[in-house]
C-alpha cells in the first residue's frame, strides 16, 4: 500500500473510480441545471417531498435578508421521514440500529418508529403542546431522542435540543430564552463506563432562583427510563415516558403546516452572555438537508447503513442524523457512547456488525484515531464502507490521507463537508461520483449554492489569497433569524457586506479554483502585521511523523501583537523517542520550513489530550485562556471536562518547551 507521506508529497487528487462514477446518485448534468436556472433546481428538489398543498411560488426575499422559501406550501416534516415510507411498502426497513454504550441493543423498523411517534406526539400533544410551542428536549443518544423531535414536529411545534453535558444553568438560559413548557429528559444516560444524572440536572435548571428567582416556564417534565438511577419527583410535573406513552391512542393524524412555520432553535455552542438561538424553518431546512444527504453521500437507502457519529444536541445530529437520513428512508447506526468505550475498537466494531457503508465524523475523531495507530481499526472487517465524510473543521491532508487509507482501505471517496448551524445544510463539498477529491480542500459550493470569497472591503480576491467566506445568494435551509431577536441576526450576519451572507470564516482559493477553510476568522491571528490561519498551522504540525493531534491559539505579545502558541498530542510511537524540549525544537523548525518563520510558535506545549465538545470541536478558548494566563472559562461544554484540569497540571509542572 502507498505510503500516507508519499501521498502527501506527491499533492495528489483522487478522482472517482469509473465503476462509482457510473452509479453514482449525482451525475455532472446537475451542475448545469443549477447555474441555468437556481430556483427552478430548489423548487425540483422539493418537490421530492410530500406536499399536502403545492407550493407556487418558490423564493421570497422581498424582505431580506429574512427569506421565505415555498411558503405558500403546507407539509409535515415528521410524515415525510416516517408516515410516507411506510405507504410506500417500506415499514419493514431498518430505520435505526441502536447500541448503548454497556452493549444493549434496539433494531428499529420504520413502521415501529412511526407507531412510536404518533403515541409521543399524542402524550405529548395532552400535556398542552400544539404549535408553535417550544419543547426543551435535554436527552442522551437513545432513539427516544429521534421520537421526541419527530413527534415535537409532528405537531407543528419547535424543539430546542440542548447538549446532554451542558449544565444546570446553561440548560435554564436555552428554557428561558425559548420560553419552553415542556422539557423531554431522561433520569440518566451512559458515558465512559459511568451513568451521567440527566434529570438531577433539570431539576436544578427549573428552580425558580437561578434566574433572579423568576419562575420557569416549564409545566412538565416527560423522563425517560435509561439508567434507572435514582431521582427526585414531583408528583404532577414529572411523568414518565413511558407511562405517558401506554396511556396515549396509537393513531395520530399528520397536520399540514405552512411551509416556513418554525421547526427548531439551536444554540450555538460556546456562547457567552445571552444565547444565540439559531431558528430553522420546515420546507426549506427538510428540501435540503434531504438533497444533500443524497448526492453528497450518494445514499442507495435500499443497500446503504449511514453512520453519522454527531449527538443529536448539534446541528449535524439534527440534520445528518435525524431528518435528512429519515427523509429519504436510510437506514442507520445511532451508538449513545464515546468512541473508545469500553474499548479503543468500539467504532469500528459497530461498522463490521453492522456492515456500515457510509460513515460521516469530525477530524478531530479522526486524529484521536490516528494517535492510537492502525493497528485498532486493523483488527476489524470495514470492508463494507464505501464512501467516508468529514465535518466540523478543516481536515488536514494528511489525516484526510490517514482516514481514505486506513477506514477506507485506500479506494474510497472521501467527501470533506463545509456547513454550519446557521446554514442548516452542507453547502460546500465534492461529490463523490463526479469531483476528483483533494485532501484538505472543501473543493467546491454544491449545485444551488453561490459561494465567494472577498477581502475586507468586500472586492473577490484572486487565487492563492485568503479572504471572508460569503454566502451571495440566499439557500432553502439558511436559518431565519435569532430567536426573539431581528436585530442581532442582521447585525451578527448581514452587516459587513450588506447584501451577502458573511459566514465568519477565513478561506482562499487555489490555483484550481478550490475552496480550502480557515477556520473561523477569529481564529485568524495578527502576528507582525501578518495575518495567519490557526488551522494552517495544525496542519504543518500534524504533518510531522511524531505529532498525533494539535490546536493551535494566538497569545497577546507586546511585540508582534499576537503570538503562535501551539497545544500538541504526540503519537503514542513517537512519545518517548523525543523529550518535549527536543520536540518542540523539532516541530519549531518544522512549521518555519512548512509556512515560514513568522508562522514558527512562540510555545509548544505538549499534553495528552485537548479540550473537546462531544461533537469533536476543539474548544480553543480554553486554550486562549491557558495562553494568556486567564482562569480557564466555562467547560460545561466539554465531553471531558477534566481535560483542562489535566493541562493545568502539565503546564505547571513543567512540561512546556519554548525558546
């Protein structure tokens, strides 16, 4: 087999094979039917739904940038992922394969799952939600998860999915925010071998003084048996799931709703102050999710088993886990654990039970996988895997190598995937029978979608240049607003340029007119005037044999402005061939000779792990803090919140190299 570093040397691409291009969903036709007429394309792929009215008219941006897509069209979301399936003879099909964490297991039919939701959304539906109300749903990865956001939209009213790890109080800010009255938990959930309390924490979020001793606006709280750990009741409030679902009738009408009537808010992870909550609508946010879905992972529903490893508590989970893969009647793993639980080959374990073919994960799982060698996943049959997909970040080339190589046994397509909660839908990425795939690069905006890239003053720059990412033309499943607030929306996304969707993400074009990401432009450093891209410095540093993983932040430096400081994970082979001085030396010289002196780290500290959402972002504001000498911020958000408590230790006891 090719060496990953020859590879990487060689500045590759990797066309598709002729025996995939042949089958492919997408053929290169779809390109010139987009750009020769954009909204006669999106009016085609929504007319793949189920319309219970028609739509006529297809965009409506007289008030932008607030757009209204197929508004006058009626449908219900929860039907066209479920009810519509099982008319068309396919209830017996496997929706959902369920593994928890301590190994018990769920195999979920579409017919069961549809039987399933239309009791929840009775049950649910009797505590006094209709539409237009907001449900807080606070859930491990269990397919009661799935019933409860298909049921909450089955009735016409919003979810708001908050991460299962987030705390009391960040749990109450999203409730208060959303001014939900229904909050959906489980008594716990399983993770690293331990229960985590769930309903302990919401408990703790609706006591009346968290918030100035306001009330909470929740009236019930719907718990699902998981754990079967102990919990406090309220008699009256509290009700179990299951018992509410016994008592609920097993038929239940799916009503049509207009087409932008509202279907969630998502807050935005790593907010500070006030929550964001990004609003999504129905038509347009389901018309693309499902068409992504099916040409950027050409999805064969009736062969295919689609893996995306997202929580439910993020936007890939609502959008590549729960409805588009539903909307066109995939079948599915949904596992609630962390990937080395109870052993580093649990991944890809599942993917040999289950025969998956697709998988879609975050580089950062990706490099953790990397770290601990192939010689895990080597023990394990991933034959059946087809295609592979990344999301959350830029990929580095060489971990896009690694995971084509290794997962991929070297002949797959691998499809590298730019989006973001506020787009509601992969916007750029190759597709897999048509794009010859370049490690590293987005490459190129799918059929439908106009994407730029400009400098400060709003002019496109040329190839080779960095710039701000812009979306030019308004999409079927961009976000419709913050929740509650107008002003932030237009202030937060439309101010800079205007008339254009300013992304907040840095990115340039090559000489062949791919797209390669930044990161976000916040993650941009001023190094001596200099303007340099975090995620181009984790790559160099990646790119070097004994590095595993790394997060790279800008420091305050009284001389150059900002400074290069560097957290790196050494492959497990290489850790003990290098004392960390050695290997910050090493590395040092490396990234000078990879991107230049001016990009050369002021520190490189070495430690064992990085701090991480459960989605796999690494949250690079606890290591801002680290940096610059700050008490590390809120890490309620991390899957692993003793991480920073480790990099503390490490970093006060000496295990830092800098000039």
């Amino acid at each position: 087999m090719t060496s990953i570093d020859s590879l990487l040397h060689e500045n590759r691409t990797f066309p598709p094979s002729p025996e995939f291009a042949a089958q492919a969903i997408a053929q290169p036709e779809i390109y010139e039917a987009a750009a020769a007429d954009r909204l006669g394309f999106w009016a085609e792929q929504a007319r793949a739904l189920h319309w219970h009215t028609p739509f006529t008219q297809t965009l409506d941006w007289s008030d932008a940038p607030f757009a209204k897509w197929f508004a006058d069209g009626r449908l219900n979301v929860a039907y066209n992922c479920l009810d519509r399936h099982v008319e068309a003879g396919h209830g017996d099909r496997v929706a959902i394969h369920w593994e928890g964490e301590p190994g018990d297991q769920r195999t979920i039919t579409y017919a069961e799952l549809t039987a399933e939701v239309k009791r929840a959304a009775n049950a649910i539906a009797a505590l006094g939600v209709g539409q237009g109300d907001r449900v807080a749903i606070y859930l491990p990865m269990i397919p009661e998860a799935v019933v409860a956001m298909l049921a909450v939209a089955r009735l016409g009213a919003i979810h708001s999915v908050v991460f299962g790890g987030f705390s009391s109080e960040s749990l109450r800010a999203r409730i208060d925010d959303a001014e939900a009255k229904l909050v959906i938990t489980a008594d716990g959930g399983w993770r690293k071998g331990r229960v985590v309390t769930l309903k302990d924490t919401v408990d703790a979020a609706i006591e009346a003084d968290i918030t100035d001793g306001k009330p909470s606006t929740i009236e019930h709280v719907l718990v699902v048996k998981r754990a079967e750990n102990d919990i406090a009741w309220i008699e009256g409030r509290d009700l179990w799931w299951h018992d509410a679902l016994a008592a609920a009738p097993a038929e239940h009408e799916a009503e049509a709703f207009e087409a932008e009537n509202p279907l969630f808010i998502l807050y935005t992870s790593g907010t500070t102050g006030r929550p964001k909550g990004i609003l999504h609508t129905s038509g347009g946010f389901l018309t693309q999710t499902a068409y992504t879905h099916q040409n950027v992972f050409d999805l064969h529903p009736e062969t295919d088993v689609f893996w995306c490893t997202a929580d439910v508590g993020w936007v890939t989970g609502h959008s590549y886990m729960v409805y588009g893969p539903l909307a066109n009647g995939a079948t599915q793993v949904m596992y609630e654990g962390t990937p080395d639980t109870p052993h580093p080959g649990r991944w890809w374990e599942l993917i040999e039970k289950y025969k998956v073919t697709i998988l879609y994960t975050a580089p950062t799982a990706i490099r953790s996988f990397m770290k601990a060698g192939r010689e895990v996943p080597d023990r394990f049959d991933l034959s059946s895997i087809r295609l592979l997909g990344s999301v959350g970040e830029p990929i580095n080339p060489e971990a896009w190598i690694w995971y084509r190589d290794v997962i991929g046994g070297g002949k797959v397509p691998v499809v590298d995937t730019w989006w973001q909660t506020e787009t509601g839908a992969i916007m750029v990425s190759p597709l897999p029978g048509i794009t010859a795939a370049k490690p590293g690069s987005a490459q190129v905006p799918l059929p439908g979608i106009s994407i730029d890239v400009l400098d400060d003053d709003g002019k496109p720059v040329g190839p080779g240049k960095g710039g701000l990412l812009v979306i030019t033309e308004p999409w079927p499943s961009m976000l419709r607003g913050i929740w509650g607030d107008p002003e932030r929306y237009v202030d937060t996304y439309w101010s800079k340029f205007g008339d254009k969707y300013f992304a907040g993400d840095g990115a340039h074009y090559d000489e062949d007119g791919d797209l390669w990401l930044l990161g976000r432009v916040d993650d941009v450093m001023n190094v001596s005037g200099h303007r340099l891209s975090t995620a181009e410095i984790e790559s160099a540093l990646v790119s070097h044999p004994i590095v595993a993983e790394s997060a790279v932040v800008g420091a305050a430096d009284e001389t150059t402005g900002q400074a290069v400081v560097a957290f790196v994970i050494l492959r497990v082979e290489h850790a003990e061939d290098h004392t960390t001085e050695e290997a910050a030396v090493l590395l040092r010289g490396h990234v000078s000779e990879a991107i230049g002196a001016i990009a050369r780290p002021r520190n490189i500290f070495i430690v064992t792990e990085l701090p991480k959402t459960r989605s796999g972002k690494i949250m690079r504001r606890l290591l801002r803090d680290v940096a610059e000498g700050r008490a590390v911020g809120d890490t309620t958000t991390l899957a692993d919140t003793t991480v920073m408590e480790a990099i503390a230790d490490r970093l006060s006891g000496g295990v830092r190299s800098e000039d």
